[in-house]
C-alpha cells in the first residue's frame, strides 16, 4: 500500500501563508525531492490553481520567468508529476492532472493508495485536513520556520478529535527551519 504523505511550511506560531516564509535554495530542494519520490500529487483546486500559475513550464519547455536558477529541481519536479485535484467546481484540468469529485474522495484516495508504488503526496490546507478526519494520512512533516506571523490560515483548525503521532525524523536546514516529519501513532 502506498502512503498518503502530507508536507506543509508554517511559522512558529502555526500560519501555514506561503507568504510568510522566504523562499530558499535548501527549501525548495528539499521539496523537490519530496515531490520526485511521490508517484501523484493530491492537490485541491486552490493549491492546484496557485502552484499550476506559479511553476508550469509552458509547451515550449520555458520556465517560469519570475523564477533563479536555482529553482530548477522544484520547477522539475512538479511539473511533469502525475496530480489529482479535487474539487466539485472545476470542470476540465489539464498539467498531467485529472480531477477527483468530493463525494468520491473517500473511496477514490483509498484506491490509489492501493495501487503499487512508493507514495503519495498531498498538500494545502483545506484538503489535508479532510484527508486527516477520514484518516487517510500517513506521514505529517510540519516545517517550521523561524517566524512569528501574527495572522493567516492554521492547518486542521477544526479537526473533530486530536490525532495522536509519533516522531519518525527530524531536520534542520541552515536557515533555521526545523522539518519534523510524524506517523500516526499505533
């Protein structure tokens, strides 16, 4: 069975606004290997919307122009991976992406963690902690930086009951980030 893994920058006082954390060279290699590892990517239609605006290669294999050098192995990464979005709005995807309705979530995410392969991978907010409540998460990596934000979106703010993990790694990165990777306890 493949993992459901879930992956999230936050501050030190829990604001997951990718606003609120500088982008760095070690950050954004340490995601691009997490989303290399990962057979698909779960996504819901906002992060689909912003990371598909912020790093799609467009046909002629141009990168984003905003984007440094350094970027290369995010922009590699994501955009040729395998993405299921889910949302009940959207009518057509495409960057290698089909949708997932939400009445199917359940059983459809269940069904591709039975399929053969290394894992999944999800991020966002909103659709993460839908995963969570159905108990569809195996890993949680929290990386925290050392910011203190003050406002923005927490994730699992209102999950129905606490869920109970177990430390399973640890790192920090020069910038002072903290990765701490968790799996749901027993």
């Amino acid at each position: 069975m493949r993992p459901l893994r879930y992956s999230i920058n936050v501050t030190l006082d829990g604001c997951c606004d990718h606003t609120a954390v500088t982008p760095e060279i070690e950050m954004h290699r340490h995601a691009a290997e997490i989303i290399a590892s990962a057979d698909a990517l779960l996504l819901g239609r906002i992060t689909y919307g912003m990371m598909e605006s912020a790093w799609r290669v467009s046909p002629n294999g141009r990168k984003p122009d905003w984007t440094e050098s350094w970027m290369d192995a995010f922009i590699d990464a994501i955009d040729p991976a395998k993405k299921y979005v889910v949302s009940d709005t959207l009518t057509e995807v495409d960057w290698n992406a089909e949708i997932i309705r939400g009445a199917d979530l359940e059983q459809t995410v269940r069904a591709l963690k039975q399929q053969p392969g290394n894992s999944l991978y999800v991020g966002g907010v909103t659709l993460p902690k839908a995963l969570a409540e159905l108990g569809l998460i195996d890993e949680f990596e929290m990386i925290v930086h050392p910011v203190i934000a003050g406002h923005g979106p927490t994730p699992f703010a209102g999950l129905s009951k606490p869920l109970n993990l177990e430390l399973v790694g640890r790192k920090e990165f020069v910038s002072g980030a903290v990765s701490l990777r968790y799996k749901l306890k027993g």
